[in-house]
C-alpha cells in the first residue's frame, strides 16, 4: 500500500468505527426504554417535587409504554437520591428531579460529596420554577419584612427558622436574608418540605422559607402567614404578597428551580427523546393547570438551556456560599 493510500485507509477505518458507535447507540435508543423507568424524588411525598415527578409519570407512561416508578429518598439535603442517580447504569431507566441544592451548590458545601454534578449527571429539561415564600406562624406580630427584622433585632437568640433541609433552597434563601438583613437565627432543618411547614404552622419554628405547595393547606388554615416572595418581580400566583426587596432587602433573589438529569453517558437519542416527552409533558394545559394550582410555572426547553440555568446558579451562589464558609460535613 503507497503511502497517499495509508492515510486513507486509516481515515476510512476511523469514519467506519464511528458509523458504528453512531448505529450501536441509535439501536439502543430504538429499544429504549425496555423496562420500567426508576424516577427518583430527593424529596417526601406531598413535596412540591413529588407533586412533579407524580404528574409527569402519569403522562408519560402513556407515551413511553413502560411505567414510571417514583423512588422517594428525602435525606441529606437531595443528595442521597442525587447521588443515587449519578451512580446509575447510563442506559436511560434512571433519572432524578434535581433542584437548586444537591445540583448547583452541594460541590460547596459538602467535602466528600459522592458524585460532581457536572461529571456525573447529564441535564434533561428543566420542569418547574417557583417562588420561594417566607412565611411566618400567624401568632407572630409580623407582617411584613421589615416587622419580622424589627422583631428579630428585638429579640436576639429567639428568632427560630425552619427549613427542609440543610443546604436546600429554603435553607439558602433565610441564610441570604439573615445576611442582607444583619440580623441572626437558628437553623431547624427538615426532612422535606411538608414537616417544615407543619414546624411552622405549629409555632415549633417562627419563620421559614418554603414552595408554595407544601404551605399552601396551612396558609388555608390561618396557621401561617405569608408576608413575601423571592421573586424579582411580584409573582402573578400570588399578585397581592411584595417581595422582599420591596421590604427593604434591595437586590433580593432566590428561584426556586428543578429539573429532569440522567447519569452522565446516556445516550444522546434517550436524552432527546425523554427531553421531547416531557416537553410534551409540561405544554399540556392540564399540566400547566395543576402545576399553578400547586403554586408552580411550568418551565420546558433543551437540554443545553438547563445545563445554562445550572451554571448561572453556581455562579449566582457560590460567592455567598464561600463568604458565609458553610459546611454540611
């Protein structure tokens, strides 16, 4: 073989062997999925994340043809069920509803994490976004931001929050709001989102950070209060409550955000087809209907778009995380 010709052969050897990585993983994708699919929920039942991951299942597994099994596991702030999914085979039958904390900001907050979010999980879509509202227990004399700094201020080493979960969105917001606010509490974290509302509703803890959902049977009750959202703008769900940079925390953010990921390796054509289902999904007026029901904007869009609100996370927490040196481990 002449030297002009080696190159070529070589070339065409290469061109061949990635034709049939191509075909190998488009005929898995073909088959996919062959067996129920494990969608795990780093959060409690009646979380705002089941509600999702429930309704989503529903409708999927008409689509899909297999069912969708819901794999609760609400421990050590997502990271548990985050984790778990990051160690899954990448055949496209695990996923998990990850949220603001074990995806954007555990690397910082743990030492021994088990799993990099960037390494080892692949983004899927985006599926809901909500305010945080901070609420109080109604036989506090608090009704708006500047009440509940007053009464903090007055009351040094009282002040008790709840949470659902350490380093959770919830967690995060109040520690923002302590630091803009110059003012101290202590942290009662949760396991999940409905005990910390129940805390609150109580009069266990006096405060806290919460998605509407698991607040909204005890705001219904009179037993909380809810005094703001976390919203740049005042929220249409809820067009009567002012945030708290209205409050006087000028520049005061903090979205909540969640999102479908599979383990890093999946198939490109899986991540595809399970991006277009829940498109599908989360464009149903149905779905929109009772997202917004449960105080949730359904989201949608491309893998790389999510991938895009992850990074902007990092980069919009990471500062506060290393200024307040907060450790989980």
């Amino acid at each position: 073989m002449t030297g002009v010709a080696r190159p070529a052969a070589r070339r065409l050897r290469t061109g061949l062997g990635l034709l049939l990585v191509v075909a190998t993983a488009f005929a898995h994708a073909q088959d996919w999925p062959s067996r129920p699919l494990r969608f795990i929920v780093p959060a409690g039942p009646g979380s705002s994340l089941d509600v999702i991951a429930r309704l989503s299942a529903d409708r999927l597994r008409e689509t899909l043809g297999q069912p969708l099994v819901i794999d609760n596991r609400p421990a050590a702030g997502g990271t548990v069920g985050t984790a778990a999914c990051a160690s899954a085979a990448p055949d496209g039958h695990t996923m998990v509803l990850g949220f603001n904390g074990p995806v954007a900001l555990a690397p910082f907050l743990y030492s021994k994490l088990p799993y990099d979010p960037a390494r080892d999980l692949a983004p899927v879509v985006a599926t809901t976004t909500a305010p945080n509202l901070l609420a109080v227990h109604a036989d506090l004399p608090v009704r708006s931001v500047a009440d509940l700094v007053a009464w903090a201020r007055a009351q040094p080493g009282r002040f008790t929050y709840a949470s659902v979960g350490n380093a959770s969105a919830s967690h995060l917001s109040m520690e923002l709001f302590l630091s803009m606010a110059g003012i101290g509490a202590v942290h009662s974290p949760y396991n999940g989102a409905p005990p910390a509302a129940a805390s609150l509703a109580q009069g266990e803890t006096h405060a806290g950070f919460a998605a509407p959902t698991a607040l909204l049977p005890h705001l219904k009750s009179g037993r909380v209060r809810a005094i703001a959202v976390t919203t740049r703008a005042r929220h249409p769900g809820f067009p009567d409550l002012p945030t708290v940079a209205e409050g006087g925390l000028a520049g005061f953010e903090a979205v909540l955000w969640n999102g479908v990921l599979v383990p890093a390796g999946t198939p490109t054509a899986v991540i595809g087809r399970l991006n277009s289902e829940f498109n599908r999904v989360l464009a149903l007026p149905d779905t929109r209907a009772r997202l917004s029901a449960a105080g949730l904007d359904a989201a949608g869009g491309s893998p790389a778009a999510f991938a895009a609100l992850i990074r902007a996370e990092v980069q919009r927490w990471s500062p506060l995380l290393r200024q307040l040196s907060l450790r989980l481990d």
